[in-house]
C-alpha cells in the first residue's frame, strides 16, 4: 500500500514493493498523488511495471532536440518536420516526458485546429510526437507504459481537393508559362500533365535518369521513400528529345530550391488570374486523365506512385461527361 503524506506544501508518495525498487514522488495536490499511486501499483500488479526514473528527469524538449539531430536528417521532409518539432516544443517541451498526458496532446492538437490549421497538417504533427516517443522508449531508454499520442483523437482530415483544368485553363496557362521569361516552365508543366510527377520529382529529375528510347524516366527518390519508373508518353518524349540539356546533369537546373520554382509559378497564377489552383493540382489533372484514358487501377498507382486505394482515391476526380463514352 502507497504511503501518501504531505510535507510543506506538496504530496509526498512512497511505495515499497518487493521485486520492485522503492519508488518517491512528490506532489502539488494530494488527488494527483493518489492517482500516481495507484497507476503505478496497478503496474505492479500486472507485471507491466517499469521505472521511470529516467523519463522523470527528461523534457519532452530533449527528446524533440534528440530526434531533430539523430533523425530528422535522414528525411527527405527535414524542412517541414523541424517546423513540426518547432511547434511541439514550444507547446510541450517544458514537460517532463513521464507526466506527458493525452490532455495536454488533446489541448495542443485543439489549438493548432482553433488557428486555422487543416487537420492533415495537425495529424502530421501528432503523428511525429508520437514517432519521437516511439523512439525514444524503442532506443533510448526511456521507459514508458505506453504512448499517450495513442490515446488521442485525430482531426477529420478535409476531403481531397476536386480542382481540375477548366475548359481554356490549360491552353492559357502554357501561354503563360511561356511569357514568363522562364525558358523550363512550360516544360515543367507540360510533363506535369503527362507524368503526374510531384513538384519535387521534376525538379529532382536528372537526364542520366531518362531514356527516350524505352520511354522511361526513372525517380530513386520520392515522397514515400520507394524509388519509382515512370512511363513517358509520345508528348513527354518529344518535348524532352527537343529540351536543351545542361552539363550540370539536372533537367530543370534553373531552381535550386522548391521555393523559387514556386515563385516564378506562383506570378503566371496571379497574371492568369486563376481562382484556387496550385501546381500540385497538375498531379490530380494528371491522375484522373489515367483512368479516362481507360487505365486500370494498378497501372495508374504503378505511374504515381500511390501505395494505397483510399491515397489514390483523393487524387482522382473523373468527369460524367468523359465516362459516358466507356458506357456504350
């Protein structure tokens, strides 16, 4: 039986089991004592006890810096991920990772919806709090009972955008990327519309890694971590065979950054005056072309790279009008 007495100001908890080490802790109200009590006896009990003591002494903030220096770099997402990490330290990080509680990740994961944050993105976030602690019980020693991201309720995830190419969209948008003074724009969209490639996997994509002759681009790095071939149509090859190659080896050397791509991309979007439509909506234009050109569903996954149905089902949007054909 925990011996329970205050001292001072706080509540001091002692248990003496044997087969167990002697376990101390004090604190602020005697309610959370006795539920420190008689969570750890409950372990005890069944055999699931572990000791804490290292956990007690850790911040979550140490472990967030640990993950951010051991396993952030090996991401190809490290630029988002120590922005998540960010975040979780400063809502978080000043508790210690033993009194970590689904409330706080509850009222963390509230806060982040409350300032207009999609519940993808705050998926994301609880979703790399919890791979931290897996972490960190799996190979750091610090020993937990369980997980408390576990217990915690994720946010409905907004349903998959529906913007397709508009009638005109498409022509206008190749006209304006040529305008641009961009001399690779209008290539980079084009192979969009035919390849259904990411952003990143075009501005990764290098000429060692493309035959034209078997018409096939090969992606050693993508999103979800699988190298990928992608199969190039008539149009891609031909806009390819008469794309100029630069002896840097990349097809689209113009950008070294993400963000620099955007940029120039971004201007031809507000010249055109285009309402809501991004770069990555190429890839659901793409996606849903697939299918209307009549592909199966395994081929269609096989060219983007979708490794689940309910992934790819979020990225294809077909049109009635294009389907009445297939019905006879």
């Amino acid at each position: 039986m925990a011996a329970i007495r205050k001292r001072g100001k706080s509540w001091r908890v002692q248990i003496r089991r044997r087969g167990h080490p002697p376990q101390f802790k004090a604190f602020d109200t005697r309610v959370d004592a006795e539920a420190w009590a008689r969570q750890i006896e409950s372990e005890m009990d069944r055999g699931a006890f572990v000791s804490r003591v290292e956990a007690e002494k850790t911040l979550v903030a140490d472990l967030l810096d640990r993950y951010e220096k051991e396993i952030t770099p090996g991401k190809r997402s490290s630029r988002a991920e120590i922005y998540r990490l960010k975040m979780l330290k400063e809502a978080l990080g000043r508790l210690p990772i033993a009194r970590l509680r689904p409330q706080d990740i509850a009222s963390y994961r509230d806060q982040r919806i409350a300032q207009g944050m999609a519940g993808g993105t705050v998926i994301k976030d609880i979703n790399t709090l919890s791979h931290v602690i897996q972490t960190a019980r799996r190979e750091w020693g610090i020993n937990l009972p369980d997980n408390p991201v576990k217990l915690i309720t994720r946010p409905k995830v907004a349903p998959g955008r529906q913007r397709r190419l508009e009638p005109g969209e498409e022509a206008a948008l190749l006209a304006g990327c040529k305008a641009s003074g961009a001399t690779a724009l209008p290539l980079m969209f084009q192979l969009a519309l035919e390849t259904a490639m990411r952003r990143g996997e075009l501005l990764g994509l290098e000429w060692k890694h493309i035959d034209l002759e078997r018409r096939i681009a090969f992606l050693p790095h993508t999103k979800n971590g699988e190298s990928r071939y992608v199969p190039l149509s008539t149009k891609a090859v031909a806009i390819l065979t008469d794309y100029p190659r630069s002896d840097c080896g990349k097809v689209f050397h113009q950008w070294s950054r993400p963000d620099s791509f955007e940029n120039a991309w971004r201007r031809v979007i507000e010249k055109l005056k285009l309402v809501d439509f991004r770069f990555h909506d190429l890839r659901h234009e793409a996606t849903s072309r697939f299918f209307e050109r009549g592909l199966n569903l395994m081929q269609v996954a096989a060219i983007t790279g979708h490794k689940t149905l309910q992934m790819l089902k979020r990225y294809t949007h077909l049109r009635a009008e294009e389907l009445v054909p297939l019905l006879g």
